[in-house]
C-alpha cells in the first residue's frame, strides 16, 4: 500500500542497513528536479519509486538502491500494480547490495532482464569500526602522509552551512577536469533537504582564510556516502582533499557509522584497476588513484534489472538510448 512520507521514513529509520538513496529525504530531493516519489509496504518489505516522464510520452519507474526490508517476491505484486496503474512502460531496480564470487550471476523474480545501471557499479568502502588509529593505519603509506602534512600546513576543516562557498569551488572544479556540474539550486536542496533529517554535512578546508576544497558527506543507519567534492586550484600542495575525506571519516564514525562509501571508481575487476590507473586519467580513473589509498575495499554492485511492461515502447527507449538523447540519472 502507499503510504506518507512520515510513515515511510519511520520505516526506513528502523533499518539501518537500507540505502540512503531509499531514505525519504532523496525522493523529496529528486522531486524537486523532474521525479515524483511514491512509497509502498506491505508487512516487512517496502519501496521508495521515482517515477519520470520522458519525451514523447513515455513514463519510467526506478527504484534506487531497493527495496528495504525482506524479500522482492513479497513485494512484487503491489508494485506491478502500481506501476501498471502510472502506466510506466518498464521499472528499473537496482538492488541494494554487492557481487561476489557466489552470486556474481544472481536472478532476479521471473520476468526482469539485466540493464544499464544508473549509479556507479564499483565502489570503495572504508571500514570505520576499528578505532582511529588503526583505520588509519590501514591506508596507504602516502595517504597518511598526506593527511598529516595538510595538518602541519594549516588547513582547517570546518562543518559548513555554506552551499555558496562549495558550489563556487564546484564551478573551477568543473572547469579544470571537464565535467559538468548540477546547479546551484540542486545542491542546495540537497543539503537543507537532508540536513533536516540531520543526514548530511557540508565540510569546507582552508588555508588563512582562502577556501581550497570542500566534499558533501551523506548518512543513514551504518553507512556514510561522499556524493559530492570540490577544489580549487590554490594551495593544492597543501593536500586539502586528503585531510577533508579523513575528518569526514572521524565524524561519520562519531555519528555511528560503520562503513563510509567512497562512492564510484571504474567498472573494472582490481587488477586491471591496479594495472591502470598510473597511466589513465579519463573518467572515474582519476579519483580511483586518489580513492584506493583510504584503504578500503573494493565493491560492486548487483547492477540494475528492468521489468518491462511495453516491449514496444522499450525497444523504441533503447533506440533513443543509443543516440544518447536522454539522460535518466
């Protein structure tokens, strides 16, 4: 049954282990920038659906890091009706979990076919249950390295409420390495959003006064995200970056998270990923160099599964696709 955003973040709050991309706060982000959210339970499981209209016509649903709480089966029903009754033409899940080597070709329910994931497949995850002391220890040599001379060469790493402050180191960001940046707007919302549900924080690094990098950090239950980073093109020998990710580290751990995501490096097994990225600055490559010397482990994702309840429309989508005339993140 559908039921308030009150009550779905009730639901979610009571399991820690559930995606944050499935807390009620990211469906109130995203419907403010073209989605409309919708959540559905029944006794143990439930489902935070976006729902997008795209051109000529067409209308997707996707689940995000879902469902929370039991098993998809139970689910299923209710969520075929309600797709059926928004007349979506196929739902797209990415299930909240991880590959491994028993379940690297795991099924979904009958009738859903593998698909193109939205969110990044690999990722690092830091462990943050050992003290301080030894997390640290499990990182690179000159990860450490850097962390402490960002210390002894002044930065600071304050917590923030100043959106403004990042998004204009957002902007030379983007402009150094080539990649497009959401709006100002878009970040903002992402921060008061989450900020009420006390899930998000904004930390800035400094030197004398001169803003050098900032990262935006997310947090349900066990897990902390770093979705968002920035930094500008002063004082870079300073290694803002490094002394930031470990102070965003230290809090989530104090907020009682268990694992910090660092959230997207190549789709590539670790050997290649190792062999590589001396060598390759495209893409993802460039933050797997600076992300694998945190010391955390390398992850992928269970991928994404579409249900498609219009072949015809769905052919016509993937033709589309191809000539990359959409844009479904």
């Amino acid at each position: 049954m559908l039921i308030s955003l009150f009550d779905w973040n009730k639901f979610v709050e009571a399991n820690s282990e559930a995606h944050v991309m499935q807390h009620g706060a990211w469906g109130e982000f995203k419907s403010l920038f073209g989605w409309s959210a919708y959540r559905i339970t029944n006794s143990d499981s439930g489902a935070q659906i976006l729902i997008r209209d795209l051109p000529l016509g067409f209308r997707f649903a996707y689940i995000p890091k879902g469902p929370v709480g039991g098993n998809l089966n139970y689910l299923l029903p209710e969520l075929h009706d309600f797709c059926k009754k928004k007349k979506v033409f196929f739902l797209r899940i990415e299930p909240n979990g991880w590959e491994s080597n028993s379940n690297q070709n795991q099924e979904m329910p009958e009738g859903f076919i593998r698909s193109e994931a939205i969110q990044p497949r690999r990722t690092i995850v830091v462990d943050l249950r050992p003290d301080e002391e030894e997390v640290l220890e499990k990182m690179k040599q000159k990860t450490r390295y850097n962390i402490r001379l960002a210390i002894k060469k002044e930065v600071i790493v304050d917590r923030s409420r100043d959106v403004n402050k990042f998004y204009e180191l957002l902007l030379k960001t983007g402009e150094r390495d080539q990649f497009g940046i959401h709006s100002l707007n878009y970040y903002q919302n992402a921060y008061d959003i989450f900020s009420k549900y006390h899930s998000c924080e904004l930390f800035l690094a400094s030197y004398q006064g001169i803003q050098l990098a900032g990262i935006m950090v997310f947090l349900h239950g066990s897990r902390a995200w770093y979705f968002y980073g920035a930094s500008s093109n002063q004082e870079r020998d300073r290694m803002p970056t490094y002394l930031l990710q470990w102070e965003a580290m230290c809090w989530s751990k104090k907020m009682g998270c268990q694992e910090y995501d660092l959230w997207g490096v190549p789709d590539e097994d670790e050997s290649t990923l190792e062999k590589d990225f001396a060598c390759r600055s495209d893409g993802l490559w460039g933050v797997y160099r600076f992300k694998r010397g945190f010391g955390g482990q390398l992850y992928r994702s269970l991928g994404a599964w579409d249900y498609i309840y219009s072949p015809l429309r769905y052919r016509i989508f993937q033709l589309i696709l191809k000539m990359r005339k959409i844009q479904l993140a």
